[in-house]
C-alpha cells in the first residue's frame, strides 16, 4: 500500500525568481503599502520569494490605468488585427520561454514538471494564440426590422475586467481569461491566488516585451477576502469579474456586486462522475480513470473523483486501479520522472487527510494510499477507495486531493440518476464500446463536459464551464469571447 517514495531536495537558487513586483500601468511596482507575502515551495515547504502584496490602494491605481487606456491610449486606438498580432507576439514569446515558465510553476506549485512542460505552459501558449486569431474576426449582424430603418449590431469590448483566478494551473487559468479579455479589446487586472503568483508575473513582462501597451494589463498578486480580490470585486471602475475558484467565493462575489451590477462570470469546482459500462475497454477505463482523479494530484476542478463502476467488473477495476496507484512515482516535482508532487499548502494538506479519515469511518475500505508520504512537503499518497456509498463525505465533498470513490452500479438508469445527484456539474465520462451508449448517457448528464473513453481533454477551442453550482457561462472557444463583448444595436432611419 506504501507507494515507492522518492524525497523531495531543495530547489533553493535553481530557479531564477525574477519578477515580485506589482504590474500597474506598464511598470513593476512596491505595493503602496510596502507590504509583501511569502510564497512558498510545497515540496520543502522553504519561502521562494516575498511578493509585492496588493491592497485597495494599488487596485485603485490599476483601475485608473486600465480605464485610460481603455479610453484614450494605443490599445483603444489600435486595429483589431494589430492586437491580434501583439497577442501572438505573447503567445511565441511564452513558448520561447517555456522551460523557465515551467520550472516556476514546479517550484510555486508543486506540480511535476512533466506536467508543467506537457500542458501547463503549451496550453497558456495555445489558449493565448487561439484568442489571438479571434481579435479581427468579431463581427456584428444586420438585422431586418419593420419599418424604414437600418438596423446592426457592434460587439464592443465589455471595459475594465477584473480576472481572479485559483492556483492549480497558474499560468492556464491566466491565459483561459487574459487571451478571451485582450483579444476582445478589453483592459485587465489579473489577480492570481497568493499561493502561486510567480509565473503571472513574469508572463507579464513578456507581454511588455511584445509590446502590449501600459495600463492594457495590470497585474495584483495578494489576497482574496480583505485584500486586493475583495478591492477589485468592490471597485466601481470595473465592469465585469471574471472568477475561478470554490463556489463560495463565488457567491460572495455575487451578493458584493448585486448593486453594481457587474457582469459575471464563474469557473467553480465540481464532483465529476466517471461512469465505468461492462462492455468498456477495461484497461483504458483504469489508466483513463487514473488520470482523471491523479493528474496534477487531484487538485482539478474536472477531477474525476466519483468512479461508478459496473457490478460485473467492479471488483476487477478497483484491483488494477489501486495496483497503479500504489505504483505511482512520487517524489521531488523537478524530477523529470516524478509523477506525483505536493499538494499545494499545509490548510490542503490537512483537509485531504481529514476526508481520508472520514472515509474510513465511514465505513469505505482503503484499497490504496492513505497516507502522507515523507515528512517535509504536502505530499498525500494517490489515494483509492472501494465500497463508497453516494451518502458519504468523500462521494458528495469537493476534496480537491487524489482520492478517488469507487461506486458500484447495475444498470444505466440507476448510474446516470446517481451520476446527477450532485450540486456540481463541471464534468463526467462515458466508458463503453457501444456509441449509441455513450451518445444517449452523454446527453442525460447534467455536466457542463461528457467525456466518452477520454478524460481532461481539454481544447482552446471548445468551451469549458459547468452546470449547477460548477459556474455560470463558459471558458475557451467562442462563448468565452463573447462573454467580454456587448452587443450594441445601432438603428438608423433611412
Ligand atoms: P478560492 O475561491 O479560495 O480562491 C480563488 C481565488 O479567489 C484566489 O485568487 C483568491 O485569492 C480569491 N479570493 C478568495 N476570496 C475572495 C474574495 N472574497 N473576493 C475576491 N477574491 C477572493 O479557491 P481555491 O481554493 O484557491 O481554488 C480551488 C477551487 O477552484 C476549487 O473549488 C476548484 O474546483 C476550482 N477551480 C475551478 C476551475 C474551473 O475551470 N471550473 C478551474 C480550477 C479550479
């Protein structure tokens, strides 16, 4: 049961930390206030770097910068097509400086750095291009009305965003908004979440370097309730909050800019089901249903961390699913065999171990892991779990670890009606052979993505976004664009 462990060493001084200040107005700044936070290594658990920490004071400056270059600096003058050339000009320059993006996002995030250099970094590149390429191509309609009038339709650039964001995929979750926002024509403060603020930051001077002109983004690492996510959500200067993170930030938001009226939109978390059929592949349903719930160690919105398995083969599943886990190479994330790292601090650390405990007493049997893995670092083992019951913490809790509830089921109805029986809505996946299956189970899951025999695949094309409690509007692709436009109707008299 004890996976193979390979301790985390120090990475102190391997990598560059090159950036801690505030981006506001085209230039790194000291907070205001003069105040800084420690951002901290989950493999050692050793300070990286003091930030600069953002307040009300800084998010005002930033919402003054934004604003003007919204309204009279270069970025509003700017072509569609030249905006669309400087984001592109970012997008080459993130890839040219993948390896130093990646080793940051390993050291602030504890993530492996196959990870980082697999998705990571390319995705941020990706989603930046992809955006990059709507820039000119935002176009309104002519609509027919009755009478002698001329009636189309401008998308405009929705203003001042203010772009919050978790610290699972760092560099990702900026650019899912970033590349949408700035292709739009819109101006942008980006908060990244305190526990991972490094690599916005040096993102951010590239996109100085492509040329991307001041105030157009402004970038505030520092604090959520209180701190400069509470100041960005409460300013009255910006128009629209674009927010990653557990649904009850989420709801705070909502009720802070009830008045305001600010446009919103919710990437939350979720309780993805992987629905296992007898006719399935059975060894691609266990590799894909292990990367489902281990990728990036559990901490994915779209984790699959409920697995229904077929009464038929259920017992078979758990065995080679809890085989893998025990397997899994855990250790140092520089490591380029490492394949599972830290979770990301000591409050994570304590709440995956308590719903491990809760499992037991609940009443599930341990088929892997369990355990905390070394003594220095947030390391928790990939953890399995057979005999869930749907009532138990660790099938209805968001835990946000590598822990994984398999769940038995005996016919279709009964796991799609269990499958739904959730407040989330984010995600699932189908695993069968037969199509006519998966179509019809695909369509009757009331998740925001159906997967059939995949998992994570996840395209800047294709909008992501949840049901339910998992968020409101969608990310990536087209809807994602036009959720930072405004329709204008412009109606003239002939
Ligand atoms: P969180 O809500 O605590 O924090 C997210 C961000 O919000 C951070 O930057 C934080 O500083 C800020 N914040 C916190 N309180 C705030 C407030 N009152 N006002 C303004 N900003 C505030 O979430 P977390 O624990 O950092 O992230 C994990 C959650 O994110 C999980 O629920 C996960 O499922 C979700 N998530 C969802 C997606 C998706 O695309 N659906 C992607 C990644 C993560």
């Amino acid at each position: 049961m004890t996976a193979a462990v390979n301790l985390p060493k120090s990475h102190k001084g391997a990598v560059p930390v090159r950036q801690t200040k505030l981006l506001i107005d085209g230039a790194f700044h000291d907070a205001a206030s003069g105040r800084t936070f420690a951002t901290i290594d989950p493999s050692t658990e050793e300070v990286i770097a003091e930030v600069a920490e953002a307040g009300p004071e800084d998010v005002d400056r930033a919402v003054r910068a934004a604003r003007a270059a919204l309204e009279d600096g270069p970025w509003a003058r700017m072509d569609a097509r030249e905006r669309g050339r400087l984001l592109m000009k970012w997008a080459d320059l993130i890839e040219a400086n993948m390896e130093e993006l990646a080793r940051l996002e390993v050291l602030d995030n504890g993530k492996p750095i196959a990870e980082a250099l697999g998705y990571d970094i390319p995705s941020a590149a990706a989603t930046i291009r992809y955006f990059a390429g709507w820039a000119d191509k935002i176009e309104g309609r002519t609509i027919p009305v009755s009478g002698p009038f001329f009636t189309y339709t401008r998308r405009e650039p929705v203003g001042v965003c203010g772009l919050i964001i978790p610290w699972n995929f760092p560099l990702a979750m900026a650019a899912w908004k970033l590349g949408p926002a700035l292709a739009a024509g819109c101006a942008a403060i980006l908060k990244p979440a305190e526990q991972t603020p490094l690599t916005a930051l040096r993102a951010g001077e590239l996109a100085l370097e492509a040329g991307v002109p001041p105030g157009v983004l402004n970038i505030l690492p520092g604090f959520g309730g209180g701190g400069a996510g509470e100041a960005i959500v409460k300013h009255p200067g910006v128009d629209k909050i674009a927010f990653t993170g557990e649904y009850r930030t989420a709801q705070i938001i909502k009720r802070e800019t009830a008045d305001s009226m600010k446009r919103l939109t919710f990437e939350l978390g979720g309780k993805s089901p992987n629905i296992v059929f007898e006719d399935a592949d059975l060894d691609a349903a266990v590799e894909g249903a292990f990367g489902a719930i281990f990728l990036n160690q559990g901490q994915n919105c779209c984790a699959g961390s409920r697995a229904f398995v077929h009464e038929k083969i259920y017992d078979r599943f758990v065995e080679k699913l809890a085989e893998k886990a025990a397997k899994r190479r855990i250790g140092d994330p520089l490591n380029s065999d490492t394949e599972h790292g830290p979770q990301i601090d000591q409050a994570q650390f304590e709440k995956i171990m308590r719903y491990i405990d809760l499992g037991r007493e609940q009443g599930a049997r341990l088929a892997a892991g369990g355990e905390r893995v070394g003594e220095k670092g947030f390391y928790v083992a990939p953890t399995v779990f057979a005999e869930v019951r749907d009532e138990m913490a660790i099938a209805t809790d968001e835990i946000f670890g590598p822990v994984v509830g398999v769940l038995k089921f005996k016919d279709a109805d009964e796991a799609i009606r269990r499958a739904n029986d959730s407040m989330f809505g984010l995600a699932g996946a189908v695993w069968t052979r037969d199509l006519d299956k998966a179509n019809a189970v695909s369509a009757r899951l009331r998740a925001g993505t159906v997967w059939v025999n995949c998992y994570n695949i996840v395209d800047p094309a294709a909008p992501f976004g949840g049901f339910k409690m998992s968020g409101v509007g969608r990310e990536l692709g087209e809807e994602a664009l036009n959720a930072y436009t405004e329709t204008k109707t412009v109606t003239i008299r002939n």
